[in-house]
C-alpha cells in the first residue's frame, strides 16, 4: 500500500523548553523549534530505542531519545557530520565529518554518575579520530569489525588503516580508475549477511561529476558482489537497505521509500514523504526516514520534488512497512534545514553523548582512567 504522509494531524510541542538553543561556534546561537507526534515518546520507549540524526547543514548529531514519557533531545557539535555507523557488537558509534572519522566508545560505568540521577541508560564517549582528508563520505556500515565507508569523491567503497588516508575495497566497474572527481557520486550502502551487497550512486558515470547533468533520472542500485546495476530510473538515491528479506531504498528526489526486486528491477514506491527523503533506519515493522528540505542551488535543479519546494519539511518520518501509513513523525520547525544520516541506538531508550568538543556543545567533560592496579 502506498501511502502519501503530510504533516500529522495531532502534534504538540516537546516537554522540554523551547526553543532549544545549541551552541555553534562558527555560527553563534542557533534557535531550534521542533514538533513531534504525541505518542513517538511511548513509540521510542516502546522499542527501547533512540534516534541519532546527522545534519552537516547544523553541523550537529543529534541524540532523540526518550524519558519518563516526553522526547529529550541533545545537540552535539561535529564539523560536517554525515554518515553514522552503529556497531551493535562493539557498542560503538562511528561519525564520518569534514575530513575525518570520529569514534565514540560506550562507557556504562560511568552512566550510574550522570546528571540527573537515573536519566540515562547509555554513554557515548568520543575516543579517537582517523584524519582521512576531505572524501566526502557518505554512509558508513560495520562489516564485523570493519568500518566500511562510501567514500563519494574516490567513487569506492573503502576502509581505515592507520598508515594511510583511506583502503579502497571496491568501485563500480563502471568507474575506470581512483581519482578524486566525484564521478558517480555513490553515497549509499547496504549490508546483507554481515557483508556490503548493495550501494546507490546518482549515475553511471566515469567522467568528473558527470552524475550532475540528468540527475533526476540516472540513478541506479548496484549489486556490490556481481557488480551488475539492478535497478534504474531513480532520482538521486540513497540510503539501501537489506530488511525483513527485502531491499529498499530512498527515492530521494521523489521525496519516496521504495521496495526494489533486484531480480526484475521493478521499484514500488511503499511511501510519499513532504521532503528530500535521505536516512533510513529500520527495526522490525518501522522505518525512521530522514526528511529535508532543499537549497536553492543547481544541485536540486531538475529533480521532481523541486516543483513543490515551498512545502517540503525537516525532520524524520515514521512508516509502518506493511501498511505504509504513518506511524509518527518529528519536524524541525526551524534551526535544521537539512538531515543526512537516520540510525538507531537499540537498548537504549536515552544516551548520554560527549562528541569532540563537549565544552561548545555546554557539556561537562567527562574523563575515565585505569582502576588502580590495572
């Protein structure tokens, strides 16, 4: 069933002071207002779940996470964060940013300490970072435990070693060498059985930025195994996904979450979205899809969902998958235009985060050492 979601019709303002204020240092003060639907506290508490949201637009990751029945938020400072991986094995989180790779540790001996008493169930500590110069990365998976990571201007999948910027692992066969153009712009992955089996690229192309041209039209998923392209006809792609035996994308042009046969390359469309559709978790019947609204730039030119610009919101929608209706949803109102990454933190109804400038983002840092003896 195909459902076309607008803005719920039952919303309310967050228990939580508003507008909450964020620090930005390269931008001063920034107000964000957000509504949400009633009950996506009790649907986040529900699952045992919070949402962590990337906004390179902000500059923020955002950490949604629920307590005692009302939505908290947290706003943390990351220069141009994108993807965010969760390695549910190690318990880690991994923020891809300008020119590095930032990764946060889980530290549950300190969470019993934190203010206010019994508020969190979780703690993130930022522990090191990789510099891997400016590659645009995209969205980032764990392999095991290897960080996988779409690196967009190399046109390649690759991973992290410390004697280098980046490994390459694997590029389309369309795409002739490594060269920093930016020739397809890959930007999503999916893994299936622990492993990378599909990516979105905005075009088959090997000549610099020669996705731009018919972007509304050219992009396409490709089978990382094989190689071969199995689907077409998409409009600036993102976000695959292997799911409940199925794989599914973001239209994101189309402001759409489709289901694709990758045996036929048919594409249904399972849900219309008010916004550029990009970030896309799901766990068990639920999909979380990232919503942004669009720049007035030649980027968004010719892409269908630019016809209805003045209507499009931020924020994240919620579709049960079966019925594709409205489960619930959250919008930025104002302060956070664009979104890019959509993950979920499971076991975890409210965390604690400390990203790499805690001081800016107003938090008190947090240090652990050695017990004595070790």
């Amino acid at each position: 069933m195909t459902a076309a979601l607008e803005p719920a019709a039952s919303l309310e303002a967050p228990a939580a002071p508003q507008p909450a204020q964020t620090d930005d240092s390269s931008m001063g003060q920034r107000e964000v207002r957000y509504e949400h639907s009633l009950d996506l506290a009790e649907l986040l508490g529900g699952l045992r779940a919070s949402l962590l949201i990337s906004t390179y637009q902000a500059g923020k990751l955002v950490a949604i996470g629920s307590r005692q029945g009302q939505l908290a938020l947290s706003f943390h400072n990351f220069d141009r964060p994108m993807g965010v991986a969760v390695d549910r094995r190690a318990n880690a989180v991994a923020v891809a940013a300008r020119n590095k790779v930032w990764l946060l540790r889980s530290a549950r001996s300190v969470v019993s300490s934190l203010e206010p008493p019994g508020a969190y169930d979780a703690c993130f500590l930022t522990r090191s970072a990789q510099v891997t110069g400016e590659i645009q990365a995209h969205e980032m998976a764990w392999a095991g435990s290897e960080l996988w990571i779409v690196n967009t201007l190399f046109s390649c999948l690759c991973t992290l070693h410390p004697d280098f910027s980046f490994v390459p692992r694997w590029r389309p066969p369309f795409v002739s060498g490594l060269a920093a153009e930016d020739r397809c712009h890959l930007n999503g992955l999916a893994l299936l059985d622990g492993k990378p089996k599909y990516v979105t690229a905005m075009a088959e192309s090997d000549t610099p930025g020669g996705w731009r041209p018919n972007k509304g039209e050219t992009g396409c998923l490709i089978d990382v195994e094989s190689g071969r392209t199995v689907a077409r006809g998409f409009a600036m792609p993102h976000s695959p996904r292997v799911h409940l035996g199925r794989v599914w994308l973001l239209d994101s042009g189309r402001g759409a979450l489709v289901c694709v046969d990758p045996a036929t390359g048919e594409a249904k469309t399972v849900a219309r979205f008010p916004g550029y559709t990009r970030g896309l978790a799901m766990i068990g019947r639920l999909a979380f899809v990232g919503l942004s609204k669009i720049r007035e730039t030649s980027t968004f030119g010719g892409v269908p969902i630019a016809e209805d610009r003045e209507r499009l919101k931020c924020g994240v929608g919620i579709v049960d998958l079966e019925t594709g209706t409205l489960a619930g949803q959250f919008e930025f109102t104002s302060g956070v235009d664009e979104i890019f990454d959509v993950s979920l933190l499971p076991g975890s109804r409210l965390p604690a985060v400390r990203g790499p400038f805690a001081g800016e983002d107003g938090e008190k840092t947090i240090w652990m050492v050695p017990a004595p003896g070790e």
